[in-house]
C-alpha cells in the first residue's frame, strides 16, 4: 500500500519566497487594472493593516482570542460618518471615533475578569452580534438596513476625492499607528502581555494584574480598529449593517494569523493577502475553461484553497520566523 500524502509533510517556503509571491501577484494585479486601482488598493490595504495591528496586540501579543473586531471597526465607521455628516471636522471627529472603539473594546474585554479561552472568545462574539443587531435596530440614527452614506473626507479646503489621496492618508495613518505600536510593545505593558501570552498564572504570581493588562491591550485593539473604521467608511463611501458582520470579524483574524500574529509585519502581510488576492482570482476567471470561470462560489473555493495553503506551510505566519 502506498503512503498517505501528507501536505504537511512539504518543507515550508521561505519567508522571502512568499513575500516576493504576494508582492509580484499585487504588482501584476495593479499593473493590469492601472494607476488609479492600485492606489484604491493600497488605501484599502494601509486601512486593514491598520485594523491587523488591532488584532495582533490582542491575539499575537495578549494570547486573547478576538471574534469581535468587526463590531469595533463598525463603531469607528459609523461614529466618524455620523459625525461627517454633521460638520464635525476631521480633526475632532476622528479622535472621537478612536475613542469610541476604545471603549467599545474595553467592553468586550469585562468577561476576561471571569471567563478565559474558549467562553471568553464566545463572550466578544456575542458582542459582536450585539453591535450588529444595534446597527440594525437603531435605523434612526443608523439608516438601519438602508445604510448610511459617508461624506467625502476634508480638512478645510483640502479633501481625500482621489484614489491618491486616500492613499496618502491611509499610509500616513499606518505609519504612526505602527510607531504607536511598536513604542507600546517595548513598554513595561508589552512586556506584560507576553508574559501573560506565556503562562497567564506565572505572570499573576509575578504581581502582574491579568485583568488590567487584558482591557488594555481590548482598548489598545479597539483604538486602532477605530482608526481603520473611521478610514474605511470615508473610502466605501457608504455603511450598511452587513459590512461589519462576523465573516469581518473572521477575516481580520485570518489576517493576523496568515500575516503572523505576534509581529508587526503580519499585519501588512496579511491585509495584502485579504485584499490583493480576491481581486487576483477574479482576474483568473478568463484564463479559465468555460463554464468553470463562470461558475458560481468559485473566488470562496479558491481563496479558501490559498488560505489553506497558507496554513499549511507557513504556520508562523508570512512574518514569521
């Protein structure tokens, strides 16, 4: 009898192999849809990045598992397009959407005082639904299930109307919540949340207090998930509940862990794979048979089938060592 083949059983491609892949696939990509498309992109890949550093604080730094940070980002899209379309400037309504998510994700974090692993994970996926059916309910100041749309994002005479101007900001915006980042990883907090990643109950017996240390790294997640709501509702352009469901939530969890959940650099790497590689399929569908391109579920079945591959070669992420 024949041996099982056994995928795992591969050796792993290096790191560089795969960045070099990724990077290539986005170059032919934007290089086939023009200029203007590859700056939409990249505003959309700096935003995301934004929500994956979120998600690498909590689950790659603090050891928490997050399946509710889709609901922060729709708070930060949703507080920041309310108040655009009341006049609010930029300035002020952006910080106050950051602090909206905040605590939205210190929220999320009381449970963490009473419940760990799996039910505390099952607690921020009940906020999560509590967030959408809020959305949902609340069509007053919402718009409900009929959406809401967002103004074009300006500071005094100067507006973000262009694929290039989204870009700047959102890069620019990626560049110092990735310094926020970084100095808050090299803090005496940073240093707690891995001890707690560790072993939770030799970090207690250290004088380390678990609880304070697990909201801070929510409200810390929830800041930057705000920032990227508050960006992304600006470049769709318009909000509705569906956006921040849980397949969100789902996919800002496969970033940090195809990108690589305890560093920094996973989070780019994994919002360039959710963003770039859909578009990459979509553009396969012609080189296809026909019937085959056309058939439905086809961009799920093969995107599932690079995740996958993914998982099984890089299981420390794109990132990771």
């Amino acid at each position: 009898m024949m041996p099982a083949f056994d995928l795992r059983a591969l050796p792993a491609p290096p790191r560089r192999l795969v960045s070099a892949g990724l990077l290539l696939a986005a170059a032919a990509v934007a290089a086939s849809m023009g200029l203007d498309y590859a700056l939409g992109q990249l505003a959309f890949v700096a935003t995301f990045a934004i929500a994956g550093l979120g998600v690498v604080l909590i689950v790659g730094q603090a050891g928490q598992i997050s399946l509710g940070q889709g609901a922060l980002l729709a708070l930060g899209a949703y507080t920041q397009a309310l108040l655009a379309r009341l006049g609010v400037p930029p300035l002020l309504s952006l910080p106050l959407a950051v602090l909206l998510a905040a605590g939205g994700g210190w929220l999320a974090s009381l449970p963490a005082r009473r419940l760990g692993g799996l039910y505390f994970a099952m607690s921020t996926l009940a906020f999560a639904l509590i967030v959408e059916e809020l959305l949902v309910r609340w069509s007053g100041l919402t718009g409900g299930a009929a959406g809401l749309p967002v103004p074009t994002l300006a500071l005094g005479g100067l507006a973000a109307d262009s694929a290039g101007a989204e870009a700047l900001v959102s890069v620019a915006a990626l560049a110092l919540a990735w310094f926020a980042c970084r100095r808050l990883l090299d803090s005496r907090t940073g240093r707690a949340w891995r001890a707690i990643r560790a072993d939770e109950g030799a970090a207690a017996a250290s004088g380390i207090d678990c609880a304070r240390s697990k909201a801070a790294a929510f409200v810390a997640g929830g800041a930057l998930s705000g920032l990227a709501g508050a960006l992304y509702a600006h470049w769709i352009g318009f909000l509705s509940p569906e956006q921040f469901g849980l397949m969100l939530s789902f996919e800002l969890l496969m970033l940090a862990f195809i990108g690589g959940a305890r560093h920094l650099a996973g989070a780019l790497w994994g919002a360039l794979v959710i963003v770039a590689i859909p578009q990459l399929i979509a553009l396969l569908r012609d080189l296809l048979p026909a019937g085959l391109g056309t058939a439905a579920g086809l961009e799920l079945l093969l995107f599932g089938a690079v995740l996958v591959a993914v998982v099984l070669w890089r299981p420390q992420g794109i990132a990771g060592k």
